[in-house]
C-alpha cells in the first residue's frame, strides 16, 4: 500500500498579508480547465463564518507548487452556487487549510481576533482502505470532491485559543449537492455545513428494485421518526399512502402510536389523520422515536408510497415548532422508513430494500480527524497572528415520503 507523503514544518509567519483576486462567479459547466498536474477542491464556506471582516473563502498550504508566502493564503474563486468554492491546487501539495480569508491578528481584544475562522489541517491527497468509515474502500483522490464543516467536531487550539474545524470530503455534483458516492444517487446532501452528519435531501427514492419481483400477498412495515429538540405539548399530522398498491393491516393506536397516548386516529381511503395532546409531561422525541408506525399488505403491482405531513406541532408549555404546516423552530426532523421483505425467486435473492433514514447517515469520520490526515501527521497551531513561530495552519423536512416504485419488466 502506498503512504502518503509527510512533512512538518517550522517558519515564521510574515507581517505582509497575501490575497488574490477571485475570478467571476460562473456555473460549473462554465469553469476554467485545470492545467496538468492539479486537482480542484471545492469548499463549502459555512455561514457561520461570515461576519463584517469576512465574506469569501481562503486556502492556504505551506509546502509544494505554489506554496503560499503568508497567511490566510489565497482567495478562493466562486461558483454559482452561494457558499461553494473551489481552488486548483499542485497534486505535489499534501495539506492545505480552508479559512475565511482573513488574519485575524494577534491582539485577543481586537474583533477581528475571533473573526477569523479555519479548519484543521486536511489531508489533500486520497484515503486509504478502512481511513474513513464513509469510504471503506478509500478513495483514488480527492480531485472534484468538497470538503463540508462538521461544526460539531471544533477544537480551540492551546497556542492561540481560537477554533479550529473538521469535516469530510464528499463527492460534489454540483448545485451545491455532494454525496458519499462518486455518481448522484438516491441519497444526497446540501448542507452548508452540519452537526455530526448531514441531512439527506427530502425527496423520492430512486427505484433500486429488481423489476422482476412482484410483492403481491406480501407485507410491508413503515416507519416516521420525530425528533424534536424538546417535549411536544400537542401534533396534528397525516399519513397517506397509495390506496391502489397498499391496504392498511389492522392494528392497535398503542401499536400504531407507541410514543404517544390519547391519541385520536381517523382512517380513510389511503390516508390516516390524526392528533395527540399531553399537558402534564408532554410527549419526548428527543434524540428521534417513532411518531407512527404502519403495516401494509400489497394488493397490486405498483408505486408505493407513504408520506407523513405535519401540520401543527407545539413545544411543551412553549413555541410552535410547526404551524400551517410550515416549520418556525430549527432542530425538528420527521423521517421515513419502507421496509420489504426478503423475497426468493429462482436462482435469484432479492435483498431487503430499505428506504435510507435521513437521522442514519454515516459517521463522519472514524476517528473523528479531518479527513485525509494521518495520525502521524500532526496539526500546525492556527493562525490569526502575524508574528508567530510557526506557520499559520490552521433541516428540516416537514414532510417525508418513503417511496417503492414496483413493476414487472415485459421481457424477462
């Protein structure tokens, strides 16, 4: 296996700050070309980031082609996607830092002090095999890929006292979506920047289901997780569901409704409403639980679909989270899941289709590094200071929708 090239270094940081002038923002189909020997990292610059000193994104390494002279390094170049970013960088360069373009000096009264903003060092070549729990198999590079704040993983720095921030390469596709896989699939993100793990864009997934298969006489469960940042006084929601493709299992309101109690459910033709109301304690959905489950049996071939809308939803003995169906309170997530069951045809084993669940997407990194970096390779302190020994280094979807789309091909 081949390892990645390590060095550290130890220069002082000049007093003569270095920008460039970004180029125009342009779409990505209408990007320069690279030059032979570079790769182009985009950058998702985090809103938190911007303040009255900052308002673009800069890159900074300090070995290899074109090694930057001072800090904060160079200005990054726009798209026209608000927030992304991206920089042409030698494929001799092992390490750079993402910042927000400006040095915040070295005086901890001054505001631009804690203005300046930076992540960690990143790796910039590829990951090897088992590196990050995100590519198991590792990566051929990181040309084309962004790179996304996790703002759960900060680190105040013990030379300097300021933040410094972690993330993870992602594929990028452009439209300001990325992903963990290197073609747009059913499952995409397009968070500016997250906590612990970004949010799958609400929306249909993709048919990955052998067409062959029909699941007529079988039976099907769903899912709708809630979660809130406190208890809820009282919801009113609606489940509805493809009549023609699914018939409704009888079941129980504790069955259906385990998290909540007095809860008052009426059924329809391919729809259930209903509501819930607690005074004394208020129903938990902290850290996410089931808001309603379902078990269909599959009467035809067909779409199946299942989508859960909330329209009123209020904090206990507090806010409105969710009023008019539209959503007032940040940290409120509902999301789906359609299980199949493990069909046998001859010679063939069709898998469990399972509906991603925006709550589950993996774990940024294994062991919670920057992404690309090895272990051996230690962080350079940040900067924001212009004398120094060291070189400066530095959601909510209201409704959801699982979605199936089954049918039989013409022609085996």
């Amino acid at each position: 296996m081949s390892k990645k090239l390590m060095s550290v270094i130890l220069v002082a940081v000049l007093v003569l700050s270095m920008g460039t002038v970004a180029m125009a923002s342009v779409s990505a189909d209408e990007l320069p070309a690279k030059a032979d020997g570079y790769n182009r990292y985009y950058f998702y610059l985090p809103e938190s980031w911007l303040n009255e000193h900052a308002t673009t994104a800069g890159i900074y390494w300090w070995e290899g082609t074109d090694a930057c002279s001072a800090w904060p390094g160079y200005t990054a170049n726009p798209t026209d996607v608000e927030g992304v970013y991206y920089y042409d960088v030698h494929q001799d360069v092992t390490t750079i830092i993402w910042n927000n373009a400006i040095d915040g000096g070295t005086d901890p009264e001054a505001a631009i002090y804690t203005a300046a903003y930076q992540t960690k060092n990143i790796g910039s070549e590829y990951y090897d095999a088992g590196e990050s729990a995100n590519y198991p198999d590792g990566t051929p590079n990181f040309d084309e890929m962004i790179y996304v704040i996790d703002e759960s993983k900060t680190d105040v720095n013990e030379f300097s006292g300021k933040s410094t921030f972690a993330g993870e390469w992602y594929y990028y596709y452009g439209n300001g979506e990325y992903g963990f896989t290197p073609e747009k699939g059913a499952t995409y993100f397009n968070q500016r920047s997250y906590m612990e793990a970004p949010t799958p864009v609400p929306g249909d997934v993709e048919d990955t289901t052998d067409e062959t298969i029909s699941y007529v006489g079988e039976t099907v469960t769903y899912v709708a997780t809630l979660t809130t940042p406190k208890n809820i006084e009282n919801v009113q929601a609606t489940t509805t569901y493809t009549a023609d493709t699914l018939k409704l299992v009888d079941a129980t309101v504790a069955e259906r409704f385990p998290n909540m109690t007095g809860v008052v459910a009426n059924a329809a033709d391919g729809a259930i409403y209903f509501n819930a109301s607690e005074i004394s304690t208020g129903f938990d959905f902290t850290g996410g639980k089931t808001l309603i489950a379902l078990t269909f049996e599959v009467i035809a071939d067909g779409e199946m679909k299942v989508e859960t809308a909330i329209e009123e939803m209020v904090e206990f003995f507090g806010p409105d989270y969710v009023t008019g169906g539209e959503i007032v309170a940040d940290g409120v997530v509902i999301a789906d899941e359609l299980v199949l069951p493990e069909i046998v045809v001859p010679t063939t084993t069709v898998e469990p289709t399972t509906v991603v669940d925006p709550t589950k997407a993996p774990e940024t990194d294994v062991q919670g590094t920057t992404g690309g970096t090895s272990t051996e390779k230690p962080d350079v302190p940040p900067t924001g200071a212009n004398v120094a020994l060291f070189a400066a280094i530095a959601v909510v979807a209201m409704a959801a929708a699982a979605v199936v789309v089954l049918r039989k091909k013409v022609n085996a």
